[in-house]
C-alpha cells in the first residue's frame, strides 16, 4: 500500500467504523442504554489509534446516537424521540400525568375568565379590542404592570416597560436587540431550553458557565470575559430552571459589579420568581444593564401569552425595533384581559394560592423521590433528580412514555455536549392524584434497576 492510500485509509477509517456501529444502533443489535467500548478497547478492537476512536465516538455523537459522560462512558441514546429539546409529546399510552411543562391552572379560572369577558362586552366601544396594539404596547398596559412589579421589589415608571406576547417573545426581542449574530452569550450550563432555541435561531455563539445547586460559577464567568468578548450572560436567579436555586444576596452583588466592570448586558428571566418573594431581582441592582423578562404564563395562564420586559431606557427603542420587525406586539384582548386582573387583585390572589400549591407539591415529590437523590426548592415547581448509573435518563423517560407519563431529560437544558444522566420534573400540571401516581411510578422504575432491589 502507498503512503498516499495508507493515508486515506487512516483519514476514511473513523468514517467506516462509526457508518458500523451506527448501522447496529438503528438495527436495534446495540439497544438504547448500552455503553460502549473505551476509546482505547474501541482503537484496540479495531485497529485504530485512540485518537481516531476518539473521532468515532464524535460523529456518532453528533449524529445523535450516542452520548458520552466523563468518568462513566459512552452511551446508546434511545431513538423513540421522547428526549432532547423538542421531543414528541404524544403517548403510545393514554395520558396519565404530564411532568414536562409547567401549566399551572387553579380550579375556576374558567369562571373568572367567562365573568371577565362578559365585563368587557359590556363596556365602552367593544371594537377597539379589534385594532392592533402598538409594539410594546399601550401606556395603560405598561402601568398595570409597572404597579405590579412594585410589589415584587422592582420600582421602574412605566416607561420602561415593554409589553410582549409571552416571556419567550420578551427573551428572543432582548437577544435579538443587544446582541448581533455571532455574539457570545454567557449562560449556565444547565439552563432554560427557550434560550438555546433563540440562539439558534439568530446565530448566538452560547458559551456555558458552570453550575451547581448554589448557582452559576462567578470565577468562571470573570475568567470568560477576561478571555472572550461577552455581549450579554442570561441568568435566572431566582427558582432556577431547571435546579431550582435562588442565588444569593453576595453573588447577585458580585454578578452586578462583574457586569458592569466588562460591560455586560444582564439579561434576567423571572418568569418564575413570584413563587420566591422577597429577594431582591438583579435588575434593582444593575438597571442600566439588566433586561427583566417576566410574562403571566405562571401565576395567571399559559394561554394568555402576555409577557413584559423591563428595560433599560436607553435600550428601549432599540427592543422595540426588534418587537416591530417581528410579530409586533401582543393581543389586544390579552393585554385587556391582563391589565383587568393586574389590577382587580386577581393576579395577586392567584400568586398566594400558587406559592402554596407549589410547596405542596413540592412535599409530594420529596416524600417519594427524596431517598433516589431528588432535589427542589421548597417553593419551585420544578425538581431535578439525578438517574443511577444503572437508569438511562432517555431509556427511562420512553418507558414512563408508554405509560402516559412525559418528563424532560437533561439534553433539553444542556449547553454542554456532556449532559448528565438526570430528568427534570415538572410539578405544576397534574391533578393531585394523577401527580403522586406518577412520582410512585417513577420511583418504582428507578428502584427495579437499582442492586438493592
């Protein structure tokens, strides 16, 4: 053989190898779960130098065939489609319990909303509701929601205030307004998936900063600017998503000071954050630098798509640009119907009501869950429970697939390529009964493949 063709052959071998394993994954000959040889028993076995298995392994990966962990191996991923950042959401199985969004919703809510709409039928010139409401919009709406925000500790004029269809919207016009394409962004390396669906989208550079159960890792991130120019860091300190931490006083302090010593944008989600009152948001503590984006998909309804960004006066203009270029602006009807239980206390009565039932559920899923490792803040919807060695984080979630129950694995929030072995529950949606039966079956999947059982 020439040196020429020895060399092909040397460049060409990690294709054939990895066109074979992938051949026996889709065949079902190496079944989801399977871990796979070491890259030296790999390079071994097939004649290849470790760095070429090394390869092998990266184009499975990124063909989605398999996923690698650090100090546990490599990986057959399951192929049903029920993991990742958009999985199927259809059940072979009759739905039992959906434990993938938060769609919290308090018995009679249909009456508020039916007495609601007759109140609006009967006032004033009923066909405004039928003109478009301007990009951010209206001054009665942006005061609605400025009062509002003053009981949540942020005391902005309503000028600040933009109005958006949903917080997704408010997220996506912010990105899309201080940050060009190619920009980096500093986000957790566990974080909220919309975030990595609008980077995609408008071509963000995402870099992950590492977290843990306390919040995102300051020195790292200090470490980061100084080496590459971060435009914006999007954080959400309070209930985090999907951990559940409330970052502490010093480290919002120290965030604040780090973003302004390397110019920084502060981009911060508080969606969730009215379920953990009485801590102070970023935004009070970097205003000239921090977008706030809150919606009341929550504490109100989830259909309503009605969401808000507080942003810096100066940026202002420029958001509503973005807001323009785009869908424009919300719902008439939404923001009527949002600004009436701003301002009628229903809002605020929902709010009570939801922190209590989140603490309860909470409860539930630590009295079932708590000795497999899970975790969640007291008063979040959201749990996090990392999966054994022996449990496959997308092998379990098909399983509890085809017994209608639906839950979010790590790769959903991952912004690293290792992702951990581990699913996201979230608590909100179920009725009571229908929650514990599904957190029991949970536990009960779990505890098969444990050595103990």
């Amino acid at each position: 053989m020439s040196r020429r063709a020895a060399s092909a052959w040397r460049i060409h071998r990690h294709v054939e190898v990895a066109d074979d394993l992938a051949a026996q994954i889709r065949a079902g000959a190496l079944p989801a779960g399977t871990r796979l040889p070491t890259h030296r028993s790999l390079a071994e076995k097939h004649g290849i130098a470790v760095a070429t298995a090394t390869k092998v392994y990266r184009l499975l990966t990124d063909a989605g065939l398999v996923v690698g962990e650090p100090g546990r191996g490599t990986f057959v991923r399951d192929l049903s489609g029920f993991t990742g950042l958009e999985p199927l959401r259809a059940t072979p199985a009759r739905r039992v319990a959906d434990l993938s969004f938060n769609q919290p919703l308090a018995a009679g809510q249909g009456d508020r909303l039916r007495r609601a709409l007759r109140e609006l039928a009967a006032e004033g010139d009923l066909s405004a509701l039928l003109m478009q409401e301007p990009p951010g919009g209206r001054s009665r709406g942006q005061a609605a929601v400025a009062t509002y925000l003053l009981g949540h500790g942020i005391d902005v004029p309503p000028q600040r205030v933009v109005l958006t269809a949903g917080g997704q919207q408010g997220l996506d016009a912010v990105l899309g307004a201080v940050t060009p394409p190619g920009s980096v962004v500093a986000v957790d390396a566990l974080t909220y998936p919309g975030v990595k669906l609008v980077a995609a989208a408008r071509r963000l550079d995402l870099v992950p900063v590492p977290v843990d159960s306390s919040g995102m890792d300051l020195d790292h991130l200090e470490r980061l600017c100084a080496q590459r120019p971060v435009s914006a860091v999007y954080c959400t300190p309070t209930l985090h998503n999907p951990l559940g931490f409330v970052l502490g006083a010093a480290e919002r302090l120290r965030l604040a000071a780090l973003a302004e010593r390397h110019d920084l944008a502060i981009v911060e989600d508080g969606v969730y954050a009215f379920l953990a009152p009485g801590t102070s948001p970023v935004a009070t503590l970097a205003p000239e630098r921090t977008f706030y984006v809150g919606s009341l998909s929550k504490n109100l309804a989830p259909g309503l798509r009605f969401g808000f960004v507080v942003a810096p006066q100066h940026r202002r203009e420029s958001l509503i640009r973005t807001l323009r270029a785009g869908s424009w602006g919300t719902s008439t009807v939404a923001v009527a119907l949002a600004v009436r239980w701003l301002t009628d206390g229903t809002v605020e009565q929902l709010e009570v009501s939801r922190r209590d039932d989140a603490r309860h559920r909470q409860q539930l899923a630590r009295a079932e869950l708590a000795a497999l490792g899970y975790s969640g803040h007291p008063s979040s919807y959201i749990g996090w429970l990392p999966l054994p060695e022996e449990v496959r984080s997308d092998v379990l979630a098909r399983q509890l697939a085809e017994a209608g129950i639906l839950v979010t694995t790590a790769d959903a929030f991952a912004t690293t390529k290792s992702v951990p072995n581990a699913i996201r529950l979230a608590l909100a949606t179920p009725d009571e009964p229908d929650l514990v039966g599904a957190l029991r079956e949970i536990g009960r999947r779990i505890r098969l493949h444990l050595p103990s059982a």
